[in-house]
C-alpha cells in the first residue's frame, strides 16, 4: 500500500495542506501521464520557486529582463535530481555531472492561459532538454497538457514546432544573463525524445526514493502509534 492510500495519510490530507514536494502523488499511470506541480507561468513578472521547508512559494528572484518563460514551470512532486539523474546525463554527454539537488523540473505546454501557479496540473511528458548548469545535471522535463484542445494530441518532441523549441531553448539559455552578457552560465547540450524523458523521470523517482523513501515509513509508523494511544 501507497502512502496515498493509508487511511491515516487521507486523513492528514484532509486536515492539513499538503507539502507539494513530498506530499502530493506524481500519479499512477508515472511515467506516460503524471500531475505535476506550476510555480511560474508565462505572465508572471517573478520567478516563483516553492520553499522546500514550509512548501510555500517564496519569491526567487525578479524577472529583471525581458524575457518570460514561454511554458507553464513547475516539477514533478516525489522525483529529485541526485545521482542516478546526473549519471545518464554524463553518459549522454562525456561530461563529470552531479544532479542539482531538486526536483525534476517540468514545462508544459498549453494553447490557453492559466492566471497564476501555485496549480496542479495533469500532463503528458513528450521530450526533453538536457541542460547542464556548472557541472549540474538540471533536466527540463516537456509534456503538454492533458485535454488540452490544441497540444494534447502530441506525443513526442518531434511533434512540436521548431519555433517552439527554440523558445524554450532561448528562455534557459539567457534567463540568467543581464544585458550585455554573452557568456551563458548553461549549456542545452540535446533535446530528447518521450523514451529518454521516460528514463529521466524513472531515475529520478529512484533518486527520490533513496533520498526521501524514508518519510513515507516515518510518517505513518507515527501515525499508526498516534491511533493507537487514542
């Protein structure tokens, strides 16, 4: 039995919030469809990232330039980006990686907008961009959004218009960089199709467990002894 299908983990669930990162299920049909979590969407004038602490969004940063992420962003809860993530990107790439120590982002793709983040939203992985941030493995997950009218259809990367990819491409590569800059602090070293964006969200459920497995024994070990002294 899942930690979601414990009758005591339905009842926290119910009584308090929970930790988008560890408490809400990526879903069970992992890796073809998965819910994943929105912090940034496209007109936001801030770049949102979720406390890892109190699971609130804090501020990160100003969007301080002109350039918007073109994609609904969040990650995909329960997944982390360690060892195993950072060892299929070394080997695609030659290069000595480590993973960044987050969770595995994820840009989603939809025809219309959505006001806000801080959403969870149901989506279809297709591809991917295997970016690499001073020697960190820092993989961006692309799915689209399920039952979405214009995009839904798609099922891999070589789908997707050029144009849009390269969008994508544009907003990782120079989000970091003032005007001026010219030397970007990463690197998009491929796009990837749906199967490899498969084994990077594999991986990255083993990071997770290996990291993180712990919690879920804890928690209802607790909360089996808290019922029973009552």
């Amino acid at each position: 039995m899942s930690h979601t299908e414990h009758p005591l983990w339905k009842l926290l669930g119910t009584l308090y919030k929970s930790h988008p990162w560890h408490g809400i299920s990526p879903g069970d049909k992992l890796p073809e469809e998965l819910t994943a979590f929105i912090e940034v969407v496209p007109t936001d004038t801030m770049k949102y990232e979720v406390d890892k602490t109190s699971g609130y969004l804090r501020i990160d940063r100003p969007q301080k330039y002109s350039n918007v992420c073109p994609s609904l962003y969040g990650f995909i809860p329960r997944t982390y980006c360690g060892d195993s993530v950072a060892a299929f990107s070394a080997e695609k790439t030659g290069h000595e990686l480590k993973g960044d120590g987050d969770p595995l982002d994820i840009c989603i793709l939809s025809d219309r907008p959505i006001p806000h983040g801080n959403v969870l939203a149901e989506c279809i992985p297709i591809g991917g961009l295997r970016m690499l941030d001073q020697g960190e493995a820092d993989d961006k997950i692309i799915a689209v959004l399920k039952n979405d009218l214009a995009f839904s259809a798609w099922r891999d990367i070589h789908e997707v218009p050029v144009a849009m990819l390269r969008r994508l491409e544009h907003y990782f590569l120079t989000y970091k960089l003032a005007p001026g800059d010219h030397q970007a602090t990463v690197e998009i070293a491929a796009i990837y199709d749906r199967e490899e964006a498969y084994e990077v969200i594999r991986r990255s459920r083993d990071d997770y467990e290996k990291g993180y497995g712990c919690i879920d024994n804890t928690l209802t070990t607790a909360l089996q002894k808290m019922r029973e002294e009552t």
